[in-house]
C-alpha cells in the first residue's frame, strides 16, 4: 500500500457573497474532476466544504456521495493564532493520507494556506513523506495585483491591518515607505464591512502621489478594480457596495 | 461606441518545457471562452501567443481565424528595464480598447504583470478610463506557497538573486534574516538551468533550522514540492530533472 496524496483544492471566492459565479468561470475543469474524486477532506468548516461538494457534482459527480465523504475540520486554535503560532501538530489528520487516501485541503474561498489556514497540513504532510499537489483556482490577491497596475516583479502580502485607529495609521505610514524606498508593492486586506473605514484612513494617510488599487467582488458579475494615485482618489465617487470581498495595495 | 475592456489571459505553465498539459487542467472554461472572444492582443513574444491561441482554439473555437488576429508586442526594454523603469507609455497600445474592442494581454506562461511584463499596459488602462479584468489561471507562485507549508499569510515575492555568487551569498542571507524575524516568507526564482547552482548556495548559505521549500514543474504531471529545514536538504538526493521552472521559498 503506498501512501497517499494532499491536494490542495481552490474554491471560489464567491463565499458570503450573494452573487454565486458559475464554478467553471475560475475552476479548472482538471481541478473539479480531481476534486470530485476525493472522499476525504480537511477543511475550515465542514457546512461549506459540504455546499461546495454540491457544486462540484453538479459538474463532475462526485465519487461518493456527501454523506459519505470523511469530513475533518481544522481546530478553532489555528483559524484564531495561524498555523504555527501554537504547538498545534496537524499530522494525525493526514492519518487516511498515510493509508494511501487522496485527501483534499479546503478553505472558505481561493487557495488553502494562502492568507487562510492550512500551512500547518502541507507541512505535516512533507514531514510525513506525503506528496503535496496544488490544484489551480483563483486567489484574489494575485487577481489583485495583476490588474493593480503596480509593481508585480517584487510584492508582499501583509495579512491584515491593526484595528486601532492610531496603529493602523502607523502601520500605513511603515508600509508606503517600504513600498516607495524599494518598488516593492504591499497588498493586504480587510473584512469586507470594514472596507470603507480602511479606505478612508489610506486616502487621509498616504502621499498625494502614491498609487492606492482597490479590487472588489473579483471573479465575480461585479468585480471592479480601481488604481489611482492618491490624490485621485480623494475626489473619486465612494463605489456603490462597499461589502465585497475586497484586496488593497500599495506602490509608486 | 464605449470603452472596451483590458482582460488579463493567463497561460499555462508548461511554456519552454518538454512535457504540455492539457489545457483544461489549469485554465478554466471561462478564461478560455473569455479569451477565445478576443481578438486584439497584447503579449510578450507574439509567436508563442499564436502557438497559445491554436491550444485555446482547440477547446473552444476562436472568433476569428489566427491570421487576422491583431497581436502587438510589448517592446524589448520592457522586457529588459521592467514596466515601470524607463519612460515607457503603454496607452498607445490600447488604441482597440479605445475603440471599444476587447484586448487581451498575455505573458508567455502563467498571470500576466504577476513575476512578468504587462503592469504598465495596465496601469495605461486604468489611466484612460479601461476597466481591467483579471482572468483565473495558474500561477506558479501562489502554487508553490500553498504547497511549501511555509507562512501564506504574510509573504514576499522578491524576483531573481544577482548572478554573482558573493552578492547572492549577501542576498540570501538578507532574505533568511528577514524571513526569521519578521515570520515572512520570501519567495524568489531563477532561469532552469540555474536552478542547480542556486539550490546550493541556498543550502550551503542558510542556517540548519530554516525551512527551505523547491517547488518544480508545478501544474505539469512532473510536478515535485520539496519542503524540509535547511539540515535536510544537505542529505536530500538532488532532483532527477533540474531544468523545470522552479520557485523557491524559504521560511522560517
């Protein structure tokens, strides 16, 4: 018996969203039948691993049927503190991959382990001598930085910005001197009914002549990416649904 | 007559390798049919956006016929200097967008502007009122980061280390010193066949504990992920084929 694989399976970014994208405008008919043949997961939240099951088998059935398939959820330590922060060891969930299983790795929406939980499970999965096969989907924050107009040759992403009024002024001021000392563009984001507030304190902080985009709703009917200077932006009309998914960055 | 649209057009990765993947494993239907409707281009090597255009016509049938596709080339000292280091003006190659056609750009393999040219077509988009819309595909960065197990919530993508080999040594060094400290993971490449000379600076530079991750021929059926501290590399096999494109991560 040889050991088995760990997929890690993209999903779409339409999650929490009312608009629903057809699966196949961002999913790879090849990663649907991959992901249509796998029975065990790992996964943030299993009701939403389930509905995106659904999805998929209307496209690709589905080789067991949803109440068979072996569902394991990853611990709320890690959703809260980040794959390795605490002493949390992910290897006793591969335990099917051992036995020769394909098991898949799914987040809420895009990749698994890309600003979302899962790192700890490709790590455990190279330590215990497992392949690691990255399937293709969307992740919006390359979506993001593509259509941003800003430098895609040097770029980091930085997770989200302090809550704090006063920290994230600072935090703002840290990374536009980073971004113009060095050309490297800096993404981050922000949960979506903070949208607003986080442009705001952007626009109020930056340099007139730094360049702010802002892509919302990406892969969806709505999407919309907006890249200006700063001093543009402060004139532009406010969009219209500020609760989209959203990914921002910074440069010159 | 309205302004038309700028649509980014991932490519599949198996540009320049011996071994091509079907299409549909990594580029969804709706990219391909999205792009199968276009028929003003704007791409790297116009030879090779033929050659991408025949695999798409295959799959979905093309609203015109290759010959009388309108492809324009990005200029060399794009390609050389970057987007953004010289005084190039890419408006005038939206004259089609202007006009209200759909334009695609593309790079030779993967996400256009991410890790290669096409940010300043986008950037002139935004400038001239074009919206931009990013289409899903590969990228073998965001690939290689979900497969590494190293931090995907804070992450840089740093271009290329210098050839010489003292000022890569420096380099490498300055990229683990802030990779340890700050939890970022720092992302870099390199053409094929230096692929081999950069895995051992890497492993004869870094310290014992750090994670390095070497991800080859992702999407490909040859796709191999390696992810080990640094003491394990220095005991690995080296790889079978180390012409693939490869990234390169490291983490703590």
């Amino acid at each position: 018996m040889s050991t088995g694989t760990l997929y890690l399976v993209p999903a779409p970014l339409d999650f929490g969203c009312e608009e629903q994208a057809p699966l196949q405008d961002a999913l790879p008919l090849g990663t649907l039948q991959k992901a249509a043949g796998i029975t065990h997961w790992i996964c943030e939240n299993a009701k939403s691993a389930r509905a995106y099951l659904k999805r998929i088998d209307a496209v690709v059935p589905l080789a067991a049927p949803l109440q068979l398939q072996q569902i394991q959820e990853l611990p709320r330590e890690v959703h809260k503190k980040g794959d390795h922060a605490g002493q949390f060891d992910a290897r006793p969930l591969l335990a099917a991959a051992l036995e020769g299983h394909a098991v898949g790795l799914l987040s809420e929406a895009g990749m698994p382990a890309v600003a979302d939980p899962g790192s700890s499970v490709a790590r455990a999965a190279h330590d215990l001598g497992i392949s690691v096969v990255p399937l293709t989907g969307p992740v919006s924050l390359l979506l993001a930085l593509a259509a941003s107009g800003l430098n895609g040759q040097n770029f980091a992403f930085v997770g989200y910005l302090p809550q704090d009024a006063d920290a994230r002024t600072q935090r703002i001021r840290e990374l536009e001197t980073l971004a113009l000392r060095t050309g490297q563009t800096q993404l981050f984001i922000e949960t979506p009914y903070r949208n607003a507030t986080l442009r705001q304190a952007l626009t109020s902080t930056l340099q007139h002549n730094t360049r702010l985009a802002v892509a919302r709703g990406l892969t969806l009917d709505s999407a919309d990416v907006q890249s200006r200077t700063v001093k543009a932006w402060r004139s532009a009309p406010a969009p219209t649904d500020d609760r989209l998914p959203a990914v921002f960055a910074i440069g010159r």
